[in-house]
C-alpha cells in the first residue's frame, strides 16, 4: 500500500500519561510486527525526544498511553557493542544491512541515577527507512539485561571492534 505525500504530512494527535497529548507525523509511527518482549500487542509507537535529556529518548506507545520507555543509542557508552545476527532474522522489518539500521536499548532507571542500566541482550533495531522495528534477542553470553551506564564498563564494550566484513564492526551482521 503507498502512501502520498499528504498522508505522510499529516498530523494525529495522542494522548499519553507522561506527555500529555502529543501531535505526531504519521511518517514517525515505527510499527513492531511482533511487539516487545512482554508487550506483544502493541506494535506502534514513536520516539519523543526532548533537549534537555539528551543522549536519552522515550520510545512511546500509541495504543497505550501508559507505556512508554527510556532509550538510548547503546553505542555512544557502550562503542564495542556488537550484534551479530543472521539476515532472516530482519526479514519482518524489511532489512537487508544492519548498518543502515538505527539501534536503541531500552534503560532502566533505579532510585539512584548512577545505578543506570541498559539491555543489550534484547537490543530495538529500527529499519529508519520503513519505520518498522524489532527487538532482539541476542544469544551472546557478553550481554545481559542490565549494564551499568555510568560504571563498570567492561574493556570488551569500552573499546570499539576491528572492522569486518566492510561493516562497522559494532553493527555486524553475519551470514
């Protein structure tokens, strides 16, 4: 189905618990097919960006306006980060190149904001071109749920990888 110029240009407004009632594109909807892990009957959503709390954004849900998570480009703390996944795992968002995908790892922010961790074993991979996304499940034993932001950083995602294969190493996709 093509959309035209003037569909993509307009504007629907949602309401949210955090935000308010927001007013979006219908070009910045990423559409999950499959969900997220645990919340598997929502599939769209869209990125909220505010100045003031950069480098993190809000992955926000448009059919439930109480869902609403904290993201992050994992690569800005963590430049060794490398996922390795094989092509037809990307099939159901149209990707063929995991460097011309956008990744983010959803946050999790305790009491104490030192204690911030991100979930690189289930990193989003957004295909920006068709606005579709995934979340992953990687099967590498260097990733877990919940790793420190702000600490404790471990030498093999402190230091970025040796390019292979002609992609950036810490966007790898494997056959």
């Amino acid at each position: 189905m093509c959309t035209t110029q003037s569909e993509q240009s307009a504007t629907q407004k949602y309401f949210t618990t955090r935000f308010g009632e927001i007013e979006i594109f219908a070009s910045e909807i990423i559409t999950l097919p499959e969900g997220l892990l645990g919340f598997n009957q929502l599939h769209r959503y869209v990125l909220l960006k505010d100045p003031e709390q950069a480098p993190f954004l809000w992955f926000q849900a448009l059919d439930d306006p109480d869902v609403a998570f904290v993201v992050v480009d994992p690569f800005i703390f963590f430049p060794g980060y490398e996922i390795q996944v094989k092509p037809w795992e990307l099939s159901t968002i149209q990707l063929d190149d995991l460097t011309k995908a956008t990744v983010l790892t959803i946050v999790t922010i305790p009491p104490n904001p030192e204690n911030l961790t991100s979930n690189l074993r289930g990193p989003l991979v957004v295909n920006s071109e068709k606005n579709l996304g995934k979340q992953l499940v990687l099967i590498d034993d260097r990733y877990h749920t919940k790793h420190f932001l702000l600490k404790d950083i471990p030498s093999y995602l402190a230091t970025p990888p040796v390019m292979r294969n002609n992609y950036s190493g810490s966007k790898e996709m494997n056959s």
